[in-house]
C-alpha cells in the first residue's frame, strides 16, 4: 500500500502532523491557499541551490509566520541578517501581509530525505554517475543510524535511448507499520541527456505514542 500512498500522508493523523497550519471557510479557503503555495514558490525561487527540509507555514488572523528548516542556515540568514530581512520584505509585498520568517538548522541532514535528495541531484547535475552518488548518499545514511533506505532514479539513465527505472536500497522497512518513522521526497535532476526522475525514502526509526 505504501508504494501507492505517500508514507507521509499515511501517517499525518498518528505521528505525522501537516506542513500548513491554518483554517479557512469555503469562502476563503481558495484565497488562503493560493497564499500558501505562493509563499512557498517564492522560498523555492529565492532559495535556489540551498538545501532546504520541510517550509512551515501558519497563517494567522492579518500575518503569515513561515518556517524553514535546512542544513546550512547561514546561507539564509546571511551575516548579519540581512538576506533574512530581506525575504521577509519580499514576501510581505509579494502576499499582501506581514510575513515572518523564521530559519531552523536540520540536526541530522543525512537522515532528512529532502536534503539527501537535493545532494543526490545536485551531483548528477554536475555530471557525476549516478550509481556513484546514490551509492554514496547510502552509505552517509547508513552511519546515522538510519534502519533503511531506499532511493529510486529513472527515465534515460546516462543518456540510454530506453528509459528505464533502477532502485538502490539498503536495510529492511516494515510496509504496512504506521509507527515507523519513514521520511519522503521526490525531485527531478536536469542533466545534460535529459529529466530524471528522483524518490527517497529513508526509514529512521519507531515512534511509540499511547
């Protein structure tokens, strides 16, 4: 069922929690969310070549508060704050409302699927082997303690006139353990010889709740 289902989705109501916090009527829902996925498209854009987890957003009643969590928070904030002041003032014109953001650090980045895959793309896109840099991305999992990984790549792999699809993984996940822990992202790496099409999915651990 997992193969079909987002891991994530599967698990929001148990130990899993939504990426948006807000409530809206039917009146004002369409309006709310079009300000949701704007203000993530902007951090996307603005962000670019960052590795970034998950983008928090909570809306309250006339402020937006935004939070981002990544591996290199400096990147963001820049010296002295002033790349930070400086989001913050494009999303408050960009959306029409007071936008704070607020940068947290990913304490174990090898273990967030996000951030694995960003690297993962980011070193096929700089025309490394594929195997080699999945290869790799396992390996840095592994030592975190990770219990399981699984990355799947396809599409023209090295520039193949067939398009196929390859699956690396190491480690055993229970399918059907709502539980476990499983984190999960998908991205596409811009190659030379075409689109691939990238899927983590990295097994950290259970989480017991009564």
């Amino acid at each position: 069922m997992w193969h079909k289902v987002s891991p994530i989705s599967f698990r929001i109501p148990y130990i899993k929690t939504w990426k948006s916090a807000w409530y809206a009527g039917k009146k004002w829902y369409k309006g709310i969310l079009s300000l949701d996925l704007k203000a993530r498209a902007i951090l996307e854009k603005e962000l670019t070549g960052i590795p970034l987890g998950d983008v928090l957003v909570a809306k309250n009643q006339d402020s937006i508060d935004v939070v981002v969590y990544t591996a290199k928070s400096v990147l963001i904030l820049g010296k002295t704050w002033e790349n930070k002041q400086k989001i913050e003032t494009l999303l408050t014109r960009k959306l029409g409302l007071k936008v704070t953001l607020e940068v947290r650090d990913v304490k174990n980045p090898d273990l967030n699927a996000k951030i694995v895959w960003f690297l993962v793309a980011n070193q096929i896109e700089k025309r490394m082997p594929y195997k080699r840099a999945i290869k790799q991305a396992i390996a840095k999992t592994m030592e975190k303690w990770a219990k399981w990984i699984k990355i799947k790549v396809g599409w023209r792999l090295n520039g193949a006139e067939i398009a196929r699809k390859e699956t690396f993984k190491d480690g055993n996940i229970p399918t059907q353990t709502i539980r476990a822990d499983i984190d999960y992202a998908t991205i596409r790496a811009e190659t030379v010889y075409g689109t691939l099409g990238l899927k983590v999915w990295i097994y950290k651990w259970d989480i017991y709740k009564k």
